[in-house]
C-alpha cells in the first residue's frame, strides 16, 4: 500500500482517525475518567477532614471551594477532550459515507450533458450491495449494476482515481459501436436529434442526441470530428482478447463479473474503449442526485 494510494483514499483516513480518537474516547471512560474520580475523591476526602479539624477550631470554613477543587481534578486533559469531541462526529461520517451516501465532485467534462464539471453529486453506497469500508469487498448482495446507471467505481488502472460513467454492458452483453452508435446484443440502439449542446468549458457546439439503452433514455454528445476512438491510446487491459478493433469500429463482450462503461460524451471520454472492463470489486455506488453546483443552482435534480 503506497502513500498516494493512503492519501488518495480518503476513506482510509477517516478510519485511521476514527480508530485513533476511539481508542482514546475509549481509554477516557474506562480507565482515565475513574483515575480523575479516584483522585478526585481522595482530595475532597482530606478536603473535609480538613474542614472538620477547622470547623471544630472555631475556625469558619469555605465550602464553596470544595467544588472548584472536584471540577479542577475532573477535567480532561485538552487532547482527550478534543479526541472524545471528535470521534463520535467521525465514526457518524463514516458510516454514512461507507454504508448509506458518499458525496462526490464532478471534475471532468466526460459525461457531458449528464453531470457536468463542478457538479457535487451524492451516490447510493448500499445498492448495489454492502461493502467493507476500505477493502471495498462485499459482504452482502442487494442489487447489480444495469445498462444505463451513473455508476461510481474505482479506475482499474489506478484504485486511488474514483471514475464515473454510464453502464453500457453487463456481464456476457455483446457490444458493438460503429459510426458512433452502439448495438447491445444485436439489437440497435434508438437515437433521437436533439439541439446542438453548447459547452461552456470549450466553448463549442455537440451533437446532442437521445440515446435509448434498452429502455433507459438519456442524452449523449457526439463531434463530428473525431474518431470513433483512438487506437493509439487503447491499452493492453484484462480481457481484450474478447473485443476485435477496425478503423470505424469495435466489438467487445463483456466477461463474467465484469462491466462495460462509456462517458455520455462520447467523443471526450477515457472509458471502457481505452482502459477495459471494470470488476464487480471495483465498483463505489450509484450515482443519483445533484445536491448542490456552485455556479448553477439550476443543476441540483436527480440523475437520468
């Protein structure tokens, strides 16, 4: 495990520090708390019997300070006080963001008209089953990925990057993109026209288009321009015995356990055309809400 992997997977850092301030939240109420206590009453003990000696001298007393002195013993050190502040708010984030939701900053243009760069989206941690933190294995099945989710994951290349892109194909799909229009097991993709998509970020005009993926509609972007991919830039991943690639076109079936992403823009996007098939193991959650985008109000919605 190197360091930019630890420094990169803020989900470790968030177990470190919550095993570190639970181990002192811990050690406070089970052992140092009872020493403050035991200290505590041994000095108010001579405290009174010192009182008393007085009190029967003639002498008036001031009880008052009796609590001054039990406060003064009772108080926790400032790095105790500090860590038992902060654990139960950490162990709280926690386990919201590695069982329920993790939030997550868009900070790429490839999907495009979907998600766009400065959008913080939430993603759904459970459906697609229960996870151990940090080692990401699963524990419990719920549900699988289908053709068409926002899906989070992890990028085979680099397990510290977190990716997004749309499900085109589960397990034993063949797929097909020719002309820039995808086939998913012999069946043809619909595809609607849409106005031309002007993207701030360039800014130049898309072809925008309705894509229906077996039922799921949703907008993707194509430029004239560009290939279908570059082969130059495809790498040598897992599996590629299982896809064939030509000038205009490529064909890859998915193998078991494995899943097919491609970026809603189609012709800005690093995916599973370059970099291969992302494993069940690899996989974060489903994206499905905008929850907040600085600089367009507009964008907060849920996810198509």
């Amino acid at each position: 495990m190197n360091l930019q992997f630890i420094l990169g997977n803020f989900a470790l850092i968030l177990f470190v520090l919550m095993v570190i301030t639970g181990i002192v939240w811990c050690l406070d109420v089970f052992h140092f708390a009872r020493q403050r206590r035991a200290a505590a009453d041994a000095a108010l003990a001579a405290f009174d019997a010192r009182n008393a000696k007085l009190s029967a001298e003639g002498i008036k007393v001031d009880s008052t300070s009796r609590q001054s002195i039990e406060a003064a013993i009772l108080r926790q050190p400032t790095w105790i006080e500090y860590s038992g502040s902060f654990f139960p708010v950490i162990a709280l984030v926690f386990i919201l963001r590695s069982f329920l939701y993790e939030p997550f900053k868009i900070p790429s243009g490839s999907m495009v008209p979907t998600l766009v760069i400065g959008d913080l989206i939430l993603v759904n941690k459970f459906t697609y089953g229960i996870r151990l933190p940090v080692l990401n294995q699963k524990i419990i099945d719920v549900n699988d990925p289908q053709r068409g989710d926002v899906m989070v994951f992890k990028y085979p290349d680099d397990m510290s990057q977190d990716y997004i892109k749309r499900v085109v194909g589960i397990p034993g799909d063949k797929i097909i993109y020719e002309n820039k229009r995808l086939t998913v097991n012999g069946q043809e993709l619909k595809y609607t026209a849409l106005p031309e998509f002007l993207d701030d970020e360039s800014p130049v005009y898309h072809k925008q288009y309705t894509e229906d993926l077996t039922g799921v509609q949703h907008r993707i972007l194509n430029d004239d321009g560009k290939a279908v991919y570059n082969l130059d830039q495809v790498k040598n991943f897992p599996n590629r015995e299982g896809c064939t690639y030509t000038v205009d076109k490529f064909t890859c079936i998915v193998p078991p356990g494995n899943y097919f992403m491609m970026g809603d823009n189609r012709d800005n996007s690093s995916d599973s055309r370059y970099w291969g098939f992302v494993p069940n193991k690899n996989i974060v959650g489903k994206a499905f809400f905008v929850w907040m985008n600085l600089g367009s109000l507009g964008r907060i919605g849920s996810i198509h």
